[in-house]
C-alpha cells in the first residue's frame, strides 16, 4: 500500500451545500417512501477494535440494501425520481415511490428507456429501479464481468449485456446510444454538459452517510472510503465534511486498487487536473475498476478528503475474511472484493509492522475510531467463495 496527500485545501473552502444534512434529508425522505426502505446496520465490532488496538471500528453493512445486495440503487432511483419529477414539473417531495409507479404517472410519462454502464450494482439499481417504473433499461457491462451480475440484471428485466471494452469505454458507449436514440442516460460521470444526473446520483448515496451518522456511538476520527470514480466517496465526504466542520472533520482516506487509481493519481499530481488510468485494469475490484475520476467528484473530495491510498488485491481479499470470520462475539459481514477494500487496508495498517510509518502518518492510534462502508455483499458468489473458502489473493 502507498499513500498520497490530498491538495492543501484553501483556507476558505467549505463544504457543498447540496450535501448538507437539510439537502440529505430530504434526499432520505424519497428513499424512505420505497415499501422496502429501511436503515442498513452500522457494525461494532468490538473485539476486532480490540486485537487492533483502537477504540472502535465501525462497518456500515450495505448487503441488506433494498433486497440487491449493495448501496449502489439509492443512487439511481434518487437521479431517475429527479429526472421524472422535473419532467412532469412538479416537487420531488411530490412524488413517493407509490405515486411513481402509479399508472397515471406511467401514462403521463410514456416510454422512456434509460441506459447506463456498469460492473454490476449500479445496473442493477438502474434495472431495478426502471422495472418497478414499467419503463425498459438498457445496460453495458464491461470485459471480464461476472456472468452472475449480468444475470442480476436481466432479472430486473433490462436488456443487458457484456462488451468487449473497459468500463470508461463502456460509459462512452452508453453516452453515445443514448445520444442518438434519446435515451436518458444514467451515470455518475460528470462532464461538461451532463452534472446534473451524476449530482443527483452522489446525493442519493447520501442517505447512506446520513444513516451511519444518525447511528454513529460517537464522532468517528477517521472515515475509510473506496472509489471507483470517487462519487460514493464524495457522497460520504461531503456530507461528513458539512456535519462535522473545520477541526472536527474526521480524517478521510480514500482507498483504490492499485490498477485503477485515478483519484490517488490525481492527488500524487496535485496540479488542477485529472489524471486517469487507461487500457486493461486487472483487478478483482470490479466495482472499482473505473480509470477516469468524476470532475464533480473529485471537486468535493479535492476539499474534503485527506490522504488517497491505493492497494493490491491481496488487501481486498483480507478484508474479505476477516470480515466474513469474526472474532469472539463480532457480527459477520458478508463483503464483496469492492465492499471489503476500505476493512482490509485498516486491518493491514493497524496490525502489519510493514506499514508502520503509513500508519503514523495516517494520524492512527489507540484513541482511533474508524469508520468502513462495506458497499455490496458477495454480488459475485464463485469469486466469493475462491477468496474466503479457497484463499485465493492470500495475503503475505
């Protein structure tokens, strides 16, 4: 593992309105209108805090997210609930998830067909969510996708599909459809001219940031994040940025795999622009595997975030067991390879004498309370089980 410093922030840098505890509320007020709506568990897990050394370590659990085993849906449903509410011109806040699948709505609306690319559980929300619409969704996937999440998908009832491209190929694919067809595209990659989509995608991961808040035994002193582009990480980091402001802001890390880490580039380079990673990225962190960083991301993790770490696969795979094998009378955690990253480069930190100056220079210590965000549960059972049961990616 090897670590670089975010760009000093400026001394009058504040955090993003848009992603304020008011604005998250009611972000979380559309969520909570769905039936199957309800918080996700934040994990103390106390002995492993213990033989690390720390105060607390907290795993905020998101395989129990709306029955699709990750958090990534809240994202799409919240874009997609914008984008018909200022359609049909009328309040978000007047538009509940049983109003939004109603057939008047439908009949108001027409056929509309939304397309986005994916590893796996953001299609899959996107899928989800266009099905309880009655409308039809269009997914591309990229090279080397688990065939177990391309058949998620399609139970949603999408036409998806595996390409023979990289995932930011697969995005412009989409873009480009949706250009000539005039599809809706559902993205959370910015770029000049299409901000509003991906915002509304980064504020729908906000009601998880605001749940871990509202569950939080106490301040955290350090919050690990993995990214793929950085919208999940700069959902978090906002809001935590907004909720805990100045010298109270916990100390943010975001974490990425070694092949894929475009935001620790770009914070290595800390010369105003974006730096991404092009061609094959081969790692098991499919979720993870995005080579260009999202402006709109990256202009609040730039403000908020503290240190980029990047890490091998052998760090996911720890995070993996570990979690999935608790000791004395921790809960389990069922995490994936991208949910498990940010719980293996902790426990690595804290208990591998190798990392001991990273470790330092993370500001880590016995007072530490950390907090994870475990993203998905095990979305690819066969790569799961190769992991945990057969210890594939063992780590040193």
């Amino acid at each position: 593992m090897q670590a670089a410093d975010f760009p000093r922030r400026p001394d009058d840098w504040q955090a993003p309105a848009w992603l304020n505890e008011q604005a998250i509320q009611e972000v979380r007020q559309f969520h909570a209108s769905f039936p199957l709506y309800q918080k996700t568990p934040l994990r103390d897990l106390k002995y492993l805090a213990g033989l690390m050394g720390i105060r607390k370590f907290l795993v905020k659990d998101e395989s129990y997210r709306f029955g699709l085993n990750a958090f990534k849906v809240l994202g799409g449903s919240y874009a997609i609930g914008n984008y018909l509410a200022k359609k049909l011109g009328i309040p978000l806040k007047d538009l509940p998830y049983e109003r939004m699948i109603s057939d008047e709505i439908h009949r108001q609306l027409g056929e509309i067909t939304f397309i986005t690319a994916t590893d796996g559980n953001h299609g899959r929300g996107v899928a989800w969510t266009a099905n309880q619409l009655k409308q039809h969704a269009v997914v591309y996937m990229p090279k080397g996708t688990s065939p177990e999440r391309l058949e998620n998908i399609r139970k949603e009832g999408a036409e998806a599909s595996i390409t023979d491209l990289n995932y930011d190929d697969a995005v412009r694919k989409a873009a480009q459809e949706a250009r000539e067809k005039g599809w809706i595209l559902v993205q959370d990659t910015s770029w000049d001219g299409y901000e509003d989509i991906p915002r509304w995608i980064i504020q729908g991961y906000g009601t998880m940031a605001l749940e871990a808040y509202e569950q939080l035994p106490e301040r955290p002193t350090h919050i690990f994040l993995q990214a793929g582009v950085g919208s999940m990480a700069s959902a978090v980091s906002g809001f935590f940025a907004n909720v805990y402001p100045g010298e109270e802001k916990p100390v943010i890390v975001i974490v990425e795999p070694d092949q894929a880490d475009c935001i620790f580039r770009t914070a290595q380079a800390a010369d105003g622009r974006l730096h991404s990673v092009t061609g094959d990225m081969p790692t098991m962190m499919a979720g993870l595997a995005c080579g260009e960083p999202c402006r709109l991301g990256w202009d609040v993790l730039a403000g908020a975030a503290d240190y980029a770490l990047h890490c091998d696969d052998n760090i996911a795979a720890k995070g993996m067991r570990i979690l999935g094998a608790p000791v004395g009378d921790d809960p389990r955690v069922i995490s994936g390879e991208s949910g498990a990253v940010t719980s293996g480069a902790v426990v690595s930190l804290l208990m591998n004498e190798q990392y001991e100056k990273l470790k330092e220079k993370l500001h880590l210590d016995r007072d530490s309370v950390i907090l994870c965000f475990s993203t998905e549960g095990a979305t690819d059972i066969l790569n799961y089980r190769r992991v945990v049961w057969d210890g594939e990616h063992a780590s040193l």
